[in-house]
C-alpha cells in the first residue's frame, strides 16, 4: 500500500543539503584520521595513494588561515594530481 504525501519536495535543494552534510561528514572523518595519526586512502590517477596526516591537516583544517573549507574531493590539489 503506497500512500501519497502533499509535502512538495524541491529535489535540486534536497540533494544539495544531501551533498553537503555528506561532504561535511567525510571532511570531520579525514580530519579525525589526521588527528589520530593515520592515512588515509583516496584514488588519484587510476591509482589507490595514501594521504599523510600532516597533507591532510594543512589541506583541510578549518582552523588554519588560507585552507579550503569544503573541499571537492579529499584527493583534489592545486598541482592537479
């Protein structure tokens, strides 16, 4: 039985509150790892590399001056590896 709800949905910001708390999640995750003295694996090139936790912490630390906020992607860099 499938019943139908009169709460309209805007999906585009739906997905986008989705995306971001997902992004957010993932961020507070490396940033433990890093904190915790551990890699982290991510996929760059067609190849697993690991992450160093002082790569992560200066690549993702909100509380350092200059450092991206909401990164894109945990294996995104300026030098485009």
């Amino acid at each position: 039985m499938t019943e139908k709800s009169d709460r309209h949905v805007n999906s585009s910001t739906d997905c986008a509150a989705i995306d971001q708390a997902v992004r957010e999640a993932m961020r507070d995750e490396v940033l433990s790892h890093a904190r915790e003295g551990r890699s982290v694996p991510t996929f760059r090139d067609g190849r697993v590399i690991w992450i160093t936790p002082e790569e992560i912490l200066n690549r993702f630390s909100p509380s350092l001056p200059g450092r991206e906020e909401q990164p894109r992607s945990i294996s995104s860099d300026s030098e485009g590896h």
